[in-house]
C-alpha cells in the first residue's frame, strides 16, 4: 500500500519511510466513514529523524509512482 501513495513532497511514502523515522501522525479509517487522527511523540533532536521512533517495512515490490 506504501507504494501507491505519496507525500506533500512528491516522495514515495514507502521510501520515506525507508529513509527516516520521521511519522508525525497516523489517521485511522473506518467503515462507519469516521476517522481518528492520532500524533505520534517526537524527540525534537532533529526535524527530519526522530529517535523516539523505528520502523520495519517490507517492501515486496519496486516503489513505482501511480499517476
């Protein structure tokens, strides 16, 4: 899913994610059509890599851009 979508920069979400530990927040999706936005703690010792925060993702498949 990481692969199909794309942040306010034009990057890939998967290779952002890839890239850096940087989530602000996440935002939950259900099907009653209500959503929950949830911000995420940050340690503040940089703007682009937060320490507080790791990550595991697997990608099976090329990043490739869906237009």
């Amino acid at each position: 899913m990481a692969n199909q979508f794309f942040t306010n920069f034009d990057e890939p979400v998967g290779k952002r994610l890839c890239d850096h530990d940087d989530i602000i927040d996440v935002t939950l999706y259900f099907a009653d059509n209500t959503r929950e936005r949830i911000e995420l703690a940050w340690s503040e010792n940089s703007e682009d890599n937060n320490e507080w925060q790791s990550h595991h993702l697997e990608v099976k498949s090329r990043l490739i851009k869906v237009i």
